[in-house]
C-alpha cells in the first residue's frame, strides 16, 4: 500500500486526510524502516486523526492508547487476571488436585489482561496493526521509561513468563502537544515532524474534502477567517478541528455568506476558553478590527 510517496499521499487522500509532501516522507519512511513516528504540533492540528487515516488506509486494526497523569504498566501494557486466578486455584482446591504445579498454569497468557502495548505486541493480525500513543506529553517521565523497551525492540519483559518480542512490528505513532518536553532516549528512537497549522490553500481543500457541502464560496470565507484568526494572541489557537466544526455548523445553519451576527452566534465553535471568548470580544467590538476581517474575507471573493 505504502510503495511510495505518491501513494502514501494518495491512500490519505482516499480517507479525506489532506497530507504535504513532508508528512508523506515521513509516514513513507516510518513504514518502510519499521520506525516509530513522532509527531508534535498544537492541538487540533490532525494529529490524532493520521493513526486513524492510515489505519483505514493500509485495512488494518487501530490499537490506541490515550496518555494521562499516572498512567503505569497496568493500563498501558498488561496486568494479571487476579479474580480468574483466584477461581483457578480455588477449582483445583476443590477437586482435592496437586497444587503444586498451579503457580506455571496460573502465570500464563491465559491469565494475562493485554493492555494496548501488548496487545499490539502479541497482535495475531494477518496485517500489522497502527499503534497510536496519544499525547504522550500527558503522562509521566516514569512512562517514557517503558516504552524504550518497547520502540527499541519491540519487546516486552514479564518476569513470571519472560520476554514477548513483536512476531509482526506495528506502525508505531506518538503524538505530542508540546505541553513538556520529552527525553532525548525517547525522540532518538524515532522519526520526528511536526505539523503546522495549514496554509490557506491547504486548510480550503480540508474543508472541501471534510465538509463537501459548503459552497466553495463559504469555504473560503471560512478558511479565511480563520488564518486571519490565528493571528491574535489567543490562549489556543483554533485549528482544524474547530475549522471543520464551525463550517459544518454555518452548513447546518444554511448559511452561505458570513455576517457580524453569524459568527458571534457561532463563537463557541471557534474558541474554547472564556478568556479567548471575552478577548475576541473585546476585538470585535471595535468596529475596524471587525471591518477588517469581513472585508479581508469578501475581497477575496472578487
């Protein structure tokens, strides 16, 4: 599937992912050399949604693990079945049977609660799955420590059985907000990119693609406004989330055109702290700073 560059664009294209050039090369590499891929960029930028389109694409299982505070090796890579243990021992118990040999039965992969590292390690998928790391800014550094093990030899030790090593490599994507920065051990272990927020050439085709029935003249509008907003010194800055939010919204709103009212009425699609909310206010209520957007966007219609 992913024979070459073109393709890669072309398979992400099939699946409504608008991909430049750069990130095709590195998805392209990624995939050729086995290597995980690591992705920083602001939030709402498509981050995320690549594991998602390339899994689609190559037809294969998507295993997602989503990172947070505290986040350890039993909801990351696996943790034992203590309750089917427990059953285990008492059934032998009962049937009066040697309980000496119960520890290797018990200490198996029958007993084994897969967690999405491992699972994607022991994955007896004819194709390789897509292993998404989500935001892996939000855990801690004890975390990074266990995946080094993990990206560096797709492997996992479990002392009770031993070393599991990957029959088949996932394709392996971290994602990262930039929220801390993260140790060097783990970066040199894979390729990196970061992506942007989209130029206004490409944040149109996405709303194109991604909202087919915006008109091509509301689409622009949209996609103008938008590069115009990203200018201001907001808390977070939309991206192309609350793009395609905001213009799936004006669609179901039937409107074609935007106006002063609409996009006040549909803020909360754009902004999603009050702080922003309140500073855009502020902006929009004076009337050149108001004049100047609308007039930006329809000049661009002519």
């Amino acid at each position: 599937m992913f024979e070459s560059i073109e393709s890669v664009e072309r398979c992400l294209l099939d699946q409504k992912y608008i991909a430049d050039r750069q990130l095709a090369t590195v998805l392209f590499l990624a995939w050729s050399l086995k290597k995980p891929l690591f992705l920083e960029g602001e939030p709402g930028v498509g981050k995320t949604e690549i594991a998602s389109a390339v899994a689609n694409a190559l037809n294969t299982e998507l295993i997602r693990l989503q990172c947070y505070e505290g986040l350890d090796a039993n909801h990351a890579i696996y943790e034992w079945n203590y309750a089917r243990q427990i059953m285990a021992i008492k059934l032998v118990e009962q049937c009066d049977a040697n309980l000496q040999n119960i520890g290797k039965t018990i200490f198996s992969e029958e007993f084994l609660i897969k967690r999405p590292l491992l699972r994607a390690i022991l994955s007896s998928q004819e194709k390789e799955p897509v292993l998404l790391i989500d935001e892996v800014d939000r855990s801690d550094e004890e975390f990074e420590a266990l995946l080094l093990e993990v990206l560096s030899d797709f492997q996992i030790s479990i002392p009770e059985i031993g070393t599991l090593k990957a029959i088949k490599r996932p394709l392996v994507i971290l994602t990262s907000n930039r929220t801390r920065d993260i140790h060097d051990a783990l970066k040199r272990r894979c390729l990196y990119h970061w992506i942007d927020y989209p130029s206004l050439e490409k944040e149109l085709l996405i709303i194109e693609t991604r909202v087919p029935g915006a008109s091509e003249r509301l689409a622009l509008q949209v996609a103008l406004f938008m590069k115009r907003l990203r200018n201001e010194n907001f808390l977070k800055r939309p991206g192309v989330a609350e793009t395609l939010d905001w213009a799936s919204a004006l669609l179901a709103m039937e409107r074609d055109n935007l106006d002063p009212q609409i996009v006040e009425e549909t803020l909360g699609c754009i902004l999603k702290h009050r702080e922003d909310i309140l500073y855009f206010e502020e902006l929009w209520t004076k009337s050149e700073f108001r004049d100047l957007m609308l007039k930006e966007v329809r000049t661009s219609l002519c």
